[in-house]
C-alpha cells in the first residue's frame, strides 16, 4: 500500500464561472473526496485529501462540478495516471492540469480523457514518502516503480544485515565459539582445570558469555 496525497488549490475557469459555485470531486478507487464550494472564475480550494492506493491501482479521476439550484452540473474531467506521480517528502508547487470533456473507457475500466475544456485546476500530487525510509533524501522527481525497487532492495540489505557475520548477533556467538576453544585448550592442558570440564559444556550448551574477570580468573590458576 501506498499513500497518495492531493492537494486541490485553485482554478482557472471562464468567464461564465463567475456568477456560479464549483467543487472538485476526486475519485480515487472506491474513495471519494469533495472539496467545499467556492464562487468566480478563480476559486481557491487549498483542500488536503489522503488515499491509501494498492499495487495494481491504475489511476483516479478528478472531476470540476457548478453547483445549481436543483442539481449539479460536471464542467471537466481529468484521469491522471499513476505512473505519472511522483514521491516527495513535503507538499510542492503543484501543477496546473488542463480539464477535458469526455473519458475515454476500455470496457468499464477510465484509460484517459479527452477534448479539452477551458477549465484548469491547480493540484499538487504525490507519494508519500514513508519516515522509515531515507528520510534525508528528497524523492520528488522519482517513478512510483522506482521507490518500490528501492524499498525492496532497502528491505533485503536490512534482512541480509541480520544474518551477515558483521551483525551485532553473529559477532556475540563467535566471541562465545572464541571463548569456548580458549577454555577447552586450558582445561585439556592443566589438570587443575578438569572439574571445571562440566562447566564448559554448561557454556557451549547455553551460549553465555562468562565475565571478563572470571575467565582472567581461571587463566592464572
């Protein structure tokens, strides 16, 4: 899952706009969001809308709707693909996308639009990126399949981390295997050792770490 943040700003409509309301209807999967309504031909939303997105997700649409006294009324629409979107960290400048008339179907399924309209909206849409990943980089500019690799790759460094002999674990069971041939030279060397012999396998079996101070103990027996 993925979060895909829109941030509908403003418009740029005609002329005729300026005596009516208008809102923007985003339309992301089963999910929908409404800005509220605002008059004239330049309105400004500055609205915030979040979507979690899944892997196989295509796109969204977003719609400019007038407001009327009985029903409402579609201006434009606008599919906007989500190959398209980039990752950021933080909200940009946006872009200014230009609103068409009809939507071009494959079947049931939004593909793109077309015959464009004199209407422009202002959104700012990105990826989110997640705190737990690079968070000193700035990924806008970079392709939704592009993140995905790198978090892929990132997750398998971190897992090969764990088991690679430089980990904090491996080195702790090789100081404990160090240990162990250490003890098992002195106690075949010194017979004053050999009712600790028990001991020894005691540690093998258990894998703790004696004290410094007490295996410099046994050494200077």
């Amino acid at each position: 899952m993925e979060l895909l943040s829109i941030k509908v700003k403003k418009g740029r409509l005609d002329k005729a706009a300026e005596a009516f309301d208008t809102y923007v209807v985003l339309k992301v999967q089963d999910l929908k969001g409404t800005t509220v309504d605002r008059r004239g031909s330049e309105p400004c939303w500055e609205q915030d809308f979040m979507f979690e997105i899944g892997a196989d997700e295509k796109g969204f649409t977003v719609e400019l709707w007038k407001k009327g006294l009985l029903w409402d009324s579609i201006l434009g629409v606008l599919w906007i693909p989500l190959s398209s979107v980039e990752h950021a960290t933080d909200e940009g400048p946006g872009a200014w996308w230009t609103l068409h008339s009809k939507v071009v179907k494959n079947g049931t399924e939004i593909q793109g639009t077309r015959m464009p309209t004199s209407h422009e909206l202002l959104l700012d849409v990105y990826f989110a990126i997640p705190f737990d990943i690079h968070e000193d980089l700035d990924y806008r500019g970079c392709s939704r399949g592009m993140l995905l690799q790198e978090t892929e790759c990132s997750q398998k460094d971190a897992y090969d981390g764990l088991l690679s002999p430089e980990s904090g674990l491996s080195k702790q069971e090789n100081k404990i295997r160090n240990i162990s041939l250490e003890l098992e030279v002195t106690l075949t060397t010194r017979p004053c050792f050999q009712p600790l012999l028990l001991l020894h396998f005691i540690l093998v079996v258990t894998r703790w770490l004696l004290p410094f101070p007490v295996l410099h103990l046994f050494w200077n027996c």
